[in-house]
C-alpha cells in the first residue's frame, strides 16, 4: 500500500479481555517497529521485526505482550488480559533498509481499556 | 534509560510568529530527527540530520544539528494555523543497534491562535 496501514483506529475493550491489533507495513520494507504512546508522552519502543523474526523484543512491558510477523509483511500485536494501565496509542512504523532511522508510521490503534 | 529532553513542553503563538524549540541529551547522537504528529495521526518525519553542525531546510522549517551531538533546534518561521500539533526529537537508541530502533523526546505541543 501508499503507506502504513493500521486496524483497528480505535479500540475499546474491557479490562480482561485479549485484543489484537494489526499492521501492514509499506510495500517492500522489511523491518518493522511497533511504539507505544501513552498521553502526553513521547513515543516508547516495543518490538522490531526483520522480516518474520523478532531480534529486539526487549521494550515488552510484560509477557502478555506477544507479536509476530507473517510473510515478511503484516504484523500483529496481541496484548493478552488487559490491563487499565495498556491504555495508549499503539504505533507501527516500518523502514525500506534493516539500517534506517527514517522511519513511516501508519496512523496508530488507539487503545482504550474500561 | 537513554533520555531525550525537548523544551518547551508546550508553546501557545500568534499566526506569523516564528517558533523555537530545543532537544538535549547526555549521550552523543549521530542522527537527529524532527517528527510531527497531527490530532489521531503517526508522526510524520520533517528533517533528518546526519552531521554534526549541520543545518537543513524545509519550507519554513530549519533544523541543526549542535556541534556537540548532544543538542538540536527546530525553527518554524511565520507560523500558520496548520503548523499546530505535536513535535518530537528522535535519535537512534544509545545501545549501538544496527537497526533503526529509536528513542524520542516527550514533544512541544505547538497552538497557534489565528
């Protein structure tokens, strides 16, 4: 696609509850970052894909966090029994070369847990 | 962890005025980036700066790159109601990935009143 596709826009769910969330990344990029942006603060990095791998798992917040990558393309985050304090933006950016810091970000999963 | 300070955290300008904001850290960068993000979007890359003392354009935006790494400004001149949004610092994580992970300022929320 022209850019990085995100779904859903907004998610609403309750505390408990397992969501997923998708990414499909610019054509041809092959890494792939996802963010989190809690309000009014900069963006926190999650996880990187290399085509299908994940190498940096290291900004998980905790082990219900869980991502992965299918066919070097789309991606999905699954954050298992929510949590009030998962409530955030969730960013998904993917770059051309496995050694480029300009990043493209879709539009973002605005994530709401009641 | 590795930490980007931007200032102001937020700037309130009249239409036409020119706007100044700053990102510091303690680590030495070698690549500044400057992101703005609009109301329920992703950041969108504006300048990239990869030399110390350099010094790029954009239409009415001027970012540089300090001469000790450690620092960058973004200039917007004769502002318009559509400069008004969020914008972020950006440098690669201070780990020596290989990878484009990035670590961000916290944002300048930027309000221009006509």
């Amino acid at each position: 696609g022209a850019g990085v596709s995100q779904s859903p826009s907004n998610k609403v769910t309750e505390k408990g509850k397992d969501v997923e969330l998708r990414c499909d990344p610019i054509s041809g990029h092959t890494a792939l970052y996802w963010y989190r942006q809690s309000l009014g603060q900069g963006l926190e990095f999650l996880i990187y894909f290399q085509g299908n791998s994940a190498p940096d798992k290291s900004g998980l917040p905790s082990d219900r966090f869980s991502a992965e990558r299918t066919g070097g393309s789309v991606s999905t985050l699954t954050i298992q029994r929510t949590q009030q304090e998962d409530s955030a933006v969730y960013l998904c950016a993917s770059t051309p070369r496995m050694v480029n810091t300009e990043a493209f970000f879709g539009q973002g999963t605005r994530l709401t847990v009641v | 962890g590795q930490q980007l300070n931007q200032s102001p955290q937020s700037m309130f300008i009249q239409e036409g005025e020119d706007v100044s904001m700053n990102c510091t850290s303690s680590s030495i960068f070698n690549t500044w980036l400057w992101y703005k993000q609009d109301p329920g979007e992703g950041p969108v890359l504006l300048i990239a700066l990869y030399k110390a003392g350099e010094l790029t354009s954009n239409g009415r935006l001027t970012a540089q790159f300090g001469i000790t790494r450690k620092d960058s400004f973004l200039n917007i001149s004769a502002s318009i109601p559509s400069d008004v949004g969020i914008y972020f610092c950006a440098g690669p994580y201070a780990g020596g990935t290989s990878y484009g992970k990035l670590t961000f300022g916290q944002g300048t929320i930027l309000t221009v009143h006509p």
